[in-house]
C-alpha cells in the first residue's frame, strides 16, 4: 500500500498529531476536525508509521489497530520500542470495544483507548487532553532548568567569591611568610 503523507499546518500552533490509518474516509474525518487546531500528517503504510513518526515528532499518535494486528500490536511495540518516539503519546483506535480489549491496551502502555465506530467531536477533546498534559509537562520540565540555572549561578557567584577570598589570604599569608620579623611585612587583618 503507498505510503500518503499529509503535512497541513494549523494556524493556531498548538502542537500536532500523526494519525496512522489505512481508512482513507476516516484520515479525512480526522483531518477535518484536528486540522484547524493542530498541525496534521499522517500515514496510511503502516511500516512507515515509526519512520514518519520519528521525522515529525508529533506531540500525539492515533494508531488505528487493525482487526488483523490486535493481538500483536506490531508499530505500537515499534514506536514505544524507539528511542525517539517512545515518549510519545498514542491513543489507540480499535473495534474491540469490550473492558477487557481497553484494559489491555492500557496496560501495554497505550495514553487513551478509543473504539469504532468513534465520534470526531470525542477523539479531539481526547487529543486536547494528551496535549494538554505534554504541555504542562514540557512547562515543568523548563521550570526545573531555570530553577537549576538559577541555583548553578548563585553556587558559581559564591565559589568564586570564595575563591577569591582564598586567594587574598594566600597572598597575605604569603607576605607574612617573606619577613616574619618585619612589622611593615605582616598585614594587620582587622575585624568587624
């Protein structure tokens, strides 16, 4: 099967989503309802599911599972198997609509479950949602550097005036040694 990539920008930037289906009417329905909020592309070959996903990074996967592939879960062991996707959010879209078929794919590692037939409406508030997470993740995350850069700096200000300190007492230290008998040669430190 040809691998159809699309690649639409959205106008709003607030992340994108690879959609990994071979169902060209439901690619289309995603399209239509993710596109005007997210950046889209998505593959219908899924040997290349992992390839396109690792040249995108986007901030969430919808991996169709197929009838054939459920027990197996062959690209989602792929993409959670790289070292560039694994962090990735996938929400799976299967026909299996029983507790157990969710509970499975859940434990497997899968971020949302969602059955087929599904409703547009649901899979972008879904979407919303994992994106929503990342976001506040990756908000944190850059938290913790400046905190970290703010806590290296005043460690690096401090040391240096340590430093600093050393070195003048090296220095008087040094004085004093040249002529323990001169007055003149041995600096008074006074206090307070």
């Amino acid at each position: 099967m040809e691998n159809v990539e699309l690649r639409l920008e959205n106008e709003t930037g607030s992340g994108s989503v690879l959609v990994v289906d071979e169902d060209v009417l439901r690619v289309k329905t995603l399209r239509e309802v993710l596109r005007p909020e997210f950046t889209f592309y998505a593959t219908r070959n899924r040997r290349e599911a992992v390839k396109v996903a690792e040249e995108v990074l986007p901030y969430v996967i919808l991996l169709d599972i197929p009838e054939e592939e459920f027990n197996g879960y062959s690209v989602f062991a792929e993409l959670k198997g790289s070292e560039k996707t694994r962090d990735i959010p996938v929400i799976l879209i299967s026909e299996h609509s029983d507790t157990e078929s969710e509970k499975r794919a859940l434990r497997f590692g899968a971020s949302d479950y969602i059955t087929k037939p599904f409703d547009p409406a649901i899979v972008k508030l879904r979407v919303q949602n994992q994106i929503k997470i990342i976001s506040r993740i990756r908000l944190l995350f850059e938290k913790q550097i400046e905190e970290m850069d703010r806590i290296k700096n005043e460690i690096l200000t401090h040391l240096n005036t340590v430093l600093q300190m050393t070195r003048t007492l090296e220095t008087l230290d040094s004085l004093r040694k040249e002529d323990p008998d001169d007055p003149a040669a041995t600096p008074t430190i006074r206090r307070g």
